[in-house]
C-alpha cells in the first residue's frame, strides 16, 4: 500500500503534495485476519465499516471546477 501512495503522490505532482492521502485497506466479509496486529499507517475494515471511516475526513475536489 505504501507504494501505491507514491505512487499516486507522483502522478499527482507538487501541485497536490499538501494534500494528505489516507491508505484505506477493505476486505470481504468472509475473510478472516490472521494477524491481529494494529495497524497504525491505515485503515484496514470491512465493508460496513467503510463509510464511517471515508466519513473522518473532510474530503474536496481537486478535479475542474463547474462554473454552474
């Protein structure tokens, strides 16, 4: 996950750096984590939870505005 965050942080450029990006892991209902290990640089959640989880942070656009 760690390098999927760089490598979006370079695709986006310097003009996006200040913008925090927060790694969100999700996984099936089904699945069972075989570590119970805390992890402290992502969200690791299931579905249901995901939406309280996306709802903690303030999010913007940073695609092209509408001027409508």
């Amino acid at each position: 996950n760690k390098g999927h965050i760089k490598a979006l942080r370079n695709w986006l450029g310097e003009e996006f750096a200040h913008i925090p990006i927060h790694s969100v892991v999700v996984f099936l209902p089904r699945t069972k984590f075989k570590s119970h290990a805390h992890f402290t640089q992502a969200y690791v959640v299931y579905p249901k939870q995901l939406k309280q989880v996306l709802g903690q942070h303030e999010t913007k656009s940073i695609g092209k505005q509408n001027n409508v």
